[in-house]
C-alpha cells in the first residue's frame, strides 16, 4: 500500500489551520501521518491544534505530529517536515489552503498508472479571495508534462496542490531557506528543468487568499525573488540551450519590470544594479546564437 506524509508549515493561521487539518483527516485514503511544523506562532495556533490531538493521541490510520521551531520562514518549516517524513510519497499543503475529500486518492492513482514513472503530480485548483470563489486568468492554467517553459513566468504549481515521491528531494534538493517568498517557483523550476510532471485536470484543492499576511502582500517587488531563482538555474551547466534562451529572456523581462518600479520607489541604486545585470544577460543570450 502507497503510504504518504502530509507536511503543513504554518505561522500565525489560527483562523485556517482547523479547516486545513480537518480537510485532510477527512480524505477517502488516509495519511500515514500529518505533519505540522509551526514557524514559531504567537497566536492560538498550539491550542487549536492540541485540541484537534496532535502529540497527544492519532486517529487510528494516521499520526499527528506537531513540530515548533522559532521563526525562520516557510522553507525552513517545509524543509523540516519533509525531512521528518517516513512515508515514500510527501503531499505538501499550505496551512491557509485545504483539500477535497478525493485528492490523495486521485494523486496515488496517478503514480500508479503513470507508464513514464514521473516523480511530482500536481492537480487544478478552486480559488477563493476573501471568501469568495473568483476565476483564474489564462494565464494562470495549469497543465503536465514538460512545464519549464510556463514556470518560467510565474508560479504555476500550486504546493498545496503536489504530491512527490521523496527521492526528488535528495536529487534536487530541498526549498531555498534564503528566499522570503517564491521558493515554490525557484523549486520547480529546478525539478521542470530536469523532469515532467503529471497533471490531474481535476480541481482537488481550495487555494484561499485576500487575506494580509500573504507574502505577496508583505514584500514588494517580488519579481526580485524570481530573478535570483532565474539566475540559478541559469548557472546550471547542463541546462538545455533552448531552455537556456527562454530563461535568459524571462530574466531581461523581469529585470526591466523591476528596473521601472525601483525607479518609480527611487531605489536607484538597485536599478543600476540590475541595469548592468540585464545588459550581462543581453550579452548572454546574443552569445546564445552566435556560439
């Protein structure tokens, strides 16, 4: 039988991590364990949480475990409950967000018929704003197989959303602990530059956002994040020429998003600074086609 950890970081989500929780108690294939690292909460988070039994006692197919560390952001926490994992399989999911009933069920069905035996599977998604269901744009579609080239926009695998086989993580690593926000693009861009990933078309999570303490919210310019994450993985030596243009080309674009805003909040010397970083890249991608 497929077993599967369930790993929720969480910071200060009292008024979420019930709902969450209780989504994933309530699936039709249960966890062999939930784990829940909290990034150093200060609100009722521990009491909400010990009241639903974690540390004391598990519901009779699944153990709950809750882990405290002092607040070192998202990455850390996530890291730390992979690491913890015991299963083969790691579903992650944010501690604002939660699951239909069918969504482990689906993923591990995936696995087991994927005839390319690919290592992450990710579903559609249902988003809320502010409690209320809103449409995605295009831009925001999902899809499988080879995504690196959509990932290079934008964020377009949800974490609440994937299920991996844990070998990925020793073969790619684990989330960037030095990046405050978009360490899920910076890691699948890493994955998608290497493998494909499988799609359910299905809408088997409830994404919920609108609320203050998104990091979208709490960090401007988080383009700046996408950049460091583009210059990464084009620091890869073996990274495939044609993905290597794309990326060179999304990086200029970012960089000259960035260059206007910082000029706009007069950061003037941070433009500059990316002005001599785009013309680096100009230079990189003209080599591209020269070579």
């Amino acid at each position: 039988m497929t077993e599967v950890s369930v790993i929720i970081p969480t910071y200060n989500r009292a008024d979420f991590i019930s709902e969450c929780v209780q989504s994933v108690l309530a699936q039709t294939l249960p966890a062999r364990e939930v784990i829940i690292v909290d990034d150093g909460s200060t609100d009722a988070t521990y009491n909400i949480l010990n009241d639903l039994g974690f540390n004391s006692i598990s519901t009779p197919k699944t153990v709950l475990r809750y882990i405290f560390q002092e607040n070192q952001g998202v990455s850390s926490a996530r890291n730390l409950g992979i690491k913890e994992a015991k299963s083969e399989y790691i579903a992650l999911l944010d501690s604002d967000d939660c699951w239909l009933k069918g969504k482990l069920d689906r993923q591990v069905i995936a696995f087991r018929d994927d005839i390319q035996n690919r290592r992450l599977c990710h579903t559609d998604e249902i988003w809320v704003r502010n409690g209320i269901r809103v449409n995605q744009h295009k831009k925001h579609k999902k899809s499988g197989g080879n995504v690196f080239q959509s990932c290079l926009k934008l964020c377009c695998i949800s974490p609440s959303s994937t299920m991996l086989h844990r070998s990925v993580f020793e073969d790619f690593g684990f989330f960037d602990e030095d990046l405050p926000a978009c360490e899920d693009y910076d890691f699948w861009l890493r994955y998608s530059s290497k493998e494909e990933v499988i799609f359910i078309n299905e809408p088997l999570i409830i994404k919920k956002g609108g609320h203050s303490d998104q990091l979208s919210g709490v960090h401007w310019g988080m383009d700046r994040f996408r950049i460091y994450a583009l210059e990464k993985i084009l620091n890869e030596p073996d990274l495939k020429l044609d993905y290597r243009i794309a990326a060179i080309r999304e990086t200029i674009l970012k960089m000259e998003i960035l260059i206007n805003g910082s000029q706009k909040r007069k950061k003037q010397v941070y433009a500059e600074t990316l002005l001599e970083k785009k013309q680096y890249w100009e230079d990189s991608l003209r080599r591209c086609f020269n070579d």
